[in-house]
C-alpha cells in the first residue's frame, strides 16, 4: 500500500503515524506548501516509510502529477482545497479521502459522484472524528431500527491543560472561525434550516473527566448528509452541537462585533485589506503553546426510530484521549486515525463501493468501528458488541 497525505498540520501528522504503524504500508508521501515542516513530519512520524515533498495544492495539474504514484490521497489540508484536491485524485485515477467540508463544500463535492464512478475510484468526504466517526455510528446504530426519526451528534470535549492564551486553537485558525461564524444548518420536520450562532443551548453528560456540557449548533458535514443516505428510513431530525470553550466565543462574538472577521476588503492607508485575512495571518504567526493538550473527546450520536411498532432511543460513544508518545491530542487521534484506517480498508479491499460517498454509506460500520477501537478510540453504549 503507498498513500500521499497531504498536508503536514496535526491532523497529517496522525494520519502518517497511523500509517506507519500498519505493516501492510510501504511508502507514504506527505506533501505541504511547506516543505521543511513536512520532512519533520515524515522524519518524525513516517520513519523510514515516508519522504516529503512540496506540493501547492492550488495548482491540481502538477498535483495530479505525483499523485498518481499512490493507492489514495488523504487531504488533510483546509476545506478550501477540496474540490481542486479532488479533481488532481480524478486526474490521477486515485481513491480520495478529506475530514468535511462544513456543509457546503461537501454539498459541492458530492456533484462529483459520476466522474469518479467513471474512473472506478472511491471519494470518501468527511472521515475524521465528527465529521466521520459519528456517520458511520450513526450508520451502525441505524441499521438496528426499521424506521429512524432523528440522528442527533454531539461533539463533546475538555482539556485539563491551562493555557496563558484565551485564543488557543486545538486545530485549523480558519475552521474554527467559519465554525463560529457561518450559520449553523440543521434539518428539522424533514427540511434543512438555518439556525442562528450558539442557538440550541442543550445539556449532555459525559463520562469523566468530561461531565456536563452545554452543546450549541454548529456548522457541520454531517448535517449535509445524514438526512440523505436515511430518507429510505423516513428521518426528520439532524444536527450536529458542540461544546466550544465559553471564552473563545465571546472572543469571537468581540472580534465579528468590530468588523475584524468580514473578508469584504477596506482600504488602509490606500490599500485594500480584508481583515479577516489580517486576523488570520495574525492568529497563525503567534507561537503554539509550550503546553501539550491534555484533552479528552467523546463523539456522541443518539438515533431515535422504531421497530415495529416500538420506539427506540439508540446511543453510542466514541472517546479518545490524549497521548504522550506520541505526544498528540485526541483531536489530532480521532481526526487522523480514522483516515487512515479508511484509506487502508480501500486499498485491502474491505471497503468496495466506487463513487463519491459519505462515510455512513461507504463504510462497513462494524470492521471500522473496531478498528478504531483497537487504535484506543473506545466505543461504547447499550448496542455495542
């Protein structure tokens, strides 16, 4: 097996050491604008399997070039990229793997579905944590019931490290932001609606450390596909909420109130900026903390439905934490090394179907489930066996 990863960011560097790990993978490229910090993720993580090279992802031309080498792609780059990624995997004739597209960019990427049934070729979107983990429970907790009302997803999390920055961010600058700030969409009486930011206020209790959080709407893939792939199954309800730390969003709330995340530019000292690039830029210059994360994550998903004629409440868990060697976060965990897993059960032959899929209908839920089991992501809940 030989994968390109794309992108040397945390979520990269967990899906390269997750490969690493697999002796049934000989070669892995991890490709990055930045090319110094993608030969330290491959000295440091892919051992003697992995090399690195540049790689613009702008340009698919020249993407497509050294990606056709490859079994599959991973893109754990920003959501931006997608469509262009994925164009370079259909140009090169290779399977296709990326962790959301918040919505809308999933929306667009799943128009590709023909072109990549042309080619025989398999484009799974959205296949980390949440977006990725929770479609395929939701997957396996809706293949116990005849009917399925709501898939309710709950990204629940708390970091036990004190940080001097009330700006920290666990993952992606510009993801967060876009989270925080596009309208969440939900899908209610069997229609998709806009809700507003941090609507939704709703309570969940979670196993310790964790305990009780406040969720809110956000902006998620899930969302997008879920009320899809179970229309069969007569669905009404889905969202995706998520407990995102009270201080970041009243940072943000402050940082949106004047004017500094619109990205309509205005003219400073007779120049055009936009000041959500400026923020950016600004936000991904500072230094990252000296502190490990020490967190701890549980993807929930609830489907509620029927069999026969009685109403079911399903739930299940999915927990990662934080490690130490390697020192990763459980976001980087559950994010990266379900990517991974996914691509190798295409390449092996576990996963068959062809098209561009989410992962609720891509994936055998059961073989994936344990394998994230087996990497320390730990299912649970009254269905699981």
């Amino acid at each position: 097996m030989r994968f390109a990863v794309l992108g040397a960011g945390m979520m990269g560097c967990a899906a390269v050491y997750d490969l690493e790990q697999s002796p049934q993978v000989k070669e892995i490229l991890v490709a990055d604008f930045d090319l110094p910090r993608a030969k330290k993720v491959a000295r440091e993580f892919g051992a003697k399997k992995a090399r690195a090279v540049f790689a613009d992802v702008r340009k698919a031309s020249a993407l497509a070039k050294f990606l056709g080498n490859y079994d599959a792609v991973l893109n754990c780059t920003q959501y931006y990229w997608n469509l262009g990624v994925m164009k370079a995997a259909l140009a090169a004739r290779v399977h296709y793997l990326d962790l959301g597209g918040l919505f809308y960019t999933t929306r667009e990427q799943l128009k590709l579905h023909r072109a990549f049934l042309r080619i025989d070729k398999l484009a799974i979107l959205g296949i980390g944590s949440a977006p990725g983990i929770a479609n395929v429970m939701a997957r396996y907790l809706a293949d116990q019931l005849d009917r399925v009302h709501a898939v309710r997803v709950y990204n629940g999390s708390r970091d036990a490290q004190i940080y001097a920055d009330p700006l920290a961010f666990g993952f992606s600058v510009a993801t967060i932001l876009d989270e925080l700030t596009i309208p969440p969409m939900s899908f209610e009486k069997g229609r998709f609606r806009e809700c507003e930011r941090f609507s939704g206020a709703e309570s969940q209790t979670f196993a310790k450390p964790i305990g009780k959080l406040v969720m809110h709407h956000s902006i998620h893939s899930e969302v997008a596909t879920l009320p899809v792939s179970f229309k069969s199954k007569g669905i009404r309800e889905s969202f995706f909420k998520i407990n995102y730390d009270q201080h970041l969003i009243e940072a943000v709330k402050l940082l949106s109130a004047i004017g500094l995340l619109e990205n309509k530019p205005v003219a400073v000292s007779g120049v055009q900026v936009s000041p959500r690039a400026v923020l950016e830029k600004l936000l991904k210059a500072r230094p990252l903390s000296a502190k490990p994360p020490k967190d701890v994550e549980t993807i929930r998903v609830v489907v509620t439905g029927k069999n026969g004629s009685r109403n079911e409440v399903l739930t299940l868990d999915a927990t990662a934490r934080f490690s130490t060697i390697p020192s990763f976060s459980a976001v980087a965990r559950d994010t990266g090394f379900p990517i991974s897993a996914a691509a190798q059960m295409i390449v092996s032959g576990a996963i068959h179907t062809t098209g561009v899929q989410p992962p609720e209908t891509a994936i055998p839920p059961k073989q994936f489930l344990l394998e994230m089991h087996q990497r320390g992501i730990r299912i649970s809940g009254a269905t699981w066996r």
